[in-house]
C-alpha cells in the first residue's frame, strides 16, 4: 500500500499538537508553584524535551520499536535511526513514513518523564535530574512502551491483550506511580514551604491547560495514525471526558467548599484528558463521559487525601495522572468496543459481553504500576549516592529560579544574567 498524503498530512499536524503539550505543561505546573519556582519548572520541561529529542534517536526508539524476540524490549536494529527513512514499517503503519512514526512517539516520550517532575517541584538540582530522565526513559519508559505499543511486546494487543491506545499505562500511570516514588525519595518541603504554596499565576494555569486540551487532540486521534473514523472518534471523546471532568471537579468542589475555582476547574480537566487516554480509539461517547465523571471524582478525592498525609507529591502528579490513567485503563476494559474501532475485534469491554478484557487491563495496571514504582524508586535511591537530588535549605528557599538559573520571573532586577547585547541599562 503506497503513502497516504493524507493520512501523512494529519500525523504531522499531531506531532506538532503534542510537541506544543511540553511547554503547555511548563506553564501548567509554572502557574502552579510559587513565583520563585516558575522559570525552573518551564526551562526544566524545555530541558527534558530537548534531551529526549536526542537519545530518542540515538537508543531509545531502537530498545522500544526495534523488532522483540522475547516480548521483553526492542532490538538495537534501529540505533541512531539506521533504516529509519521514508518507507513505511507495517509493524505500524503501511500509509506513513517510519521517520515520521519516530517523530510522533518521540513526542510521547519526552512529555511522559516531565509530567514526573511535578511532584517534586522547586526541590531537586537540574544535573541529576536529567540524568534521571535519561536513565528513565531508557530503563522504565521504553520497556513498558515496548510491552505494550511494540507488536512483540508480551503485554501488547497481539500477545496478552492490554489496550492502551494513546498512553494511558506507558504515559500517565508510569509517570504517576514514579512521581510517587520521586516524592519519597526526595522528600516533603518544609512546613513553612507548604504553608506558603500557593499558586503563583492561575492565568498561566489556565493557559496550561487550555494548550494541553489543545495539543491532547493530537495525542489521542493522533495515535489512529490515519485520518480516519477511529481518529475521529478519539477527538470527540477526548473532549467529551475532559469537560465532564473539570465540570465534576468543580462541582464537588463547590458543594464541599462553598465555591468553584478556575484552578480546580483546569486540573480536573486534565485528569479527564489523562483517564480517557487509554480509551479515546475504544470508547464511545457515553463511556466517555462515565470516564470524565470518574476521573474527575476519584482524582479529587485522592488529591485530597494525599493532602491529610505526610507524602509531599507537590502538584499531585500520582492522583491526577497515576489514578487517572489507572481508572481510564480499567475504564477501557469495561467500555471497549469493536464497533468503535474494528481493531478490537474479540477485545470488547465487559459491557459488550467480555469480561475477559477486564480481567487483562487489571494485569496491565498491575503490572505497569509494580514495575515502574519500583524501578524508578531504586534508579533514584542509587543516584542520589551518587548525584544529591536535592538543592540545598538555602536554595530552596531562595527560589531554583535565582539558584539554579540566575533568573526571575517577575523582578528583571534580581536577575542575575548577563546585560543583553545593546542594551546598557536605565539611564
């Protein structure tokens, strides 16, 4: 079958929509933190994005798509992109080119360990955490990837049967579960931080998160591969399980605390657009919104109880993404069905007959959250002998933006960097 024009086209235009999903998530988590945290937590995001950019095309797409002989992880056939070009792999897409399939997921890996940094937000060094992020992505991210997106892969629809069709296990549960990791290794801010956390910029949090319910149409109907009624599909109930959920955030918070706030209204958004990832080529419309309704209830109350505890998971990177991917993954097993998308033939939800499927996306999660939980909290316990993950009591309290980055936010004066080329100041 030769290339689709068309289908071409439409990849491209999704690639693009969750390259912008990044730095929407910077200035989600940057609106968040407090002001002296907002430029550390954009210029990380850029950071991650441009470091994954790299080894993504060194290794990571090689262990990940490379042909699997044991259903374990990808080959090293693929390293440095070698045969990589504009002939198509039917392992994925007979209609568009492989370099542009390595584009579009390299995507998917970068946002995937910058959801993570969330829940340590204004207390870890940049030097280790990237080193992090490289290790993370090469020993938790591309195995649970392959299993489940590679052909091979044991736990994939070809094997096992676990349906994840944009990320719902490979991005959200695996970066939620490690965000929690993360938080335990690191350790809880201080009393008088966590007194004083409080968003600094809740326009920035809004425009957060209206980029990312932006670029979430690339995420999900991109992943047909095609432009085609699956991918349609996955645009429909994409946006109908995020505005269920931010409307049902926002209306429990009203009930319980007397008001809504826009702050609320944007997270439970975003765990709507979280717990439909799985599902978006699977699901229907009405099964959509029983996932916004879902996802906007069980996040908000987990948020919350994480609140009571002693675990400092700063932005609730776990209860929003972890328990919204887990419950969009269980959700798929309950709500899938063939006539949504022909692929799953013998795959429908326990609704359409099949508890089966039920029976293997609890296996998935199982497995997915296990794995990854433990992996990276021992990648963290072992580089941080190695490599402090965490800045100093002095740093902290200054701010990682004057600490780390010499800059500010909001007081050009207390910058640090150098004069721009031209400009000799007032006077």
């Amino acid at each position: 079958m030769p290339i689709d024009s068309g289908d071409v086209a439409w990849v491209i235009a999704a690639t693009t929509l969750v390259m912008l999903m990044t730095p929407a998530l910077g200035f989600f988590y940057g609106g968040l933190v407090g002001r002296k945290n907002l430029v550390a937590l954009l210029a990380q995001c850029m950071a991650i994005f441009s470091i994954i950019s790299v080894i993504w095309a060194l290794w990571g797409y090689s262990i990940t798509f490379g042909p699997s002989s044991y259903g374990v992880i990808g080959s090293l056939s693929k390293v440095g992109l070698n045969g990589v070009g504009a002939a198509p792999n039917p392992m994925y897409s007979s209609v568009i080119p492989e370099l542009l399939y390595f584009a579009f997921q390299l995507k998917f890996a970068a946002i995937t360990p910058a959801l993570i940094i969330g829940a340590f937000a204004g207390r870890a060094r940049l030097k280790p955490l990237l080193v992090f992020v490289v290790l993370w992505v090469t020993l938790i991210y591309a195995p649970v990837a392959s299993w489940i997106w590679n052909p091979g892969g044991w736990l994939s629809v070809s094997h096992l049967g676990v349906l994840d069709f944009a990320g719902g296990l490979v991005v959200h549960t695996s970066a939620g579960v490690s965000a929690l990791a993360a938080a335990l290794v690191i350790g809880p801010r201080t009393p008088e931080e966590i007194q004083q956390a409080r968003p600094n910029n809740v326009p920035y949090v809004i425009l957060g998160t209206a980029l990312l319910w932006f670029g979430w149409f690339g995420f999900n109907a991109g992943s047909a591969l095609a432009a085609n009624a699956v991918a349609v599909n996955a645009l429909v109930v994409t946006n109908l399980a995020a505005a269920t959920a931010g409307l049902t955030w926002m209306i429990i918070e009203w009930w319980l605390k007397g008001h809504p706030t826009a702050v609320g209204m944007c997270v439970g958004a975003v765990c709507g657009l979280a717990a439909v990832t799985p599902a978006s080529g699977y699901v229907g419309p009405l099964g959509s919104l029983v996932i916004g309704v879902g996802a906007g209830s069980f996040c908000y109350f987990v948020a919350n109880w994480r609140a009571r505890t002693r675990l400092d998971d700063s932005l609730d990177v776990f209860a929003c993404h972890g328990i919204g991917g887990m419950w969009g993954t269980f959700a798929t097993g309950l709500f899938a069905s063939s006539v949504v998308n022909a692929a799953a033939t013998g795959h429908n939800g326990l609704v359409f007959g099949d508890p089966h499927q039920l029976l293997v996306q609890l296996v998935g999660i199982a497995v997915v959250a296990s794995f990854c939980f433990v992996g990276s909290y021992v990648i963290l316990r072992l580089l941080n002998r190695v490599m402090p993950l965490r800045v100093g009591p002095k740093e902290e309290s200054q701010g990682l933006d004057l600490a780390e980055f010499g800059e500010a936010a909001y007081d050009p004066g207390a910058s640090r960097g150098p004069t721009p080329p031209g400009d000799s100041g007032p006077g």
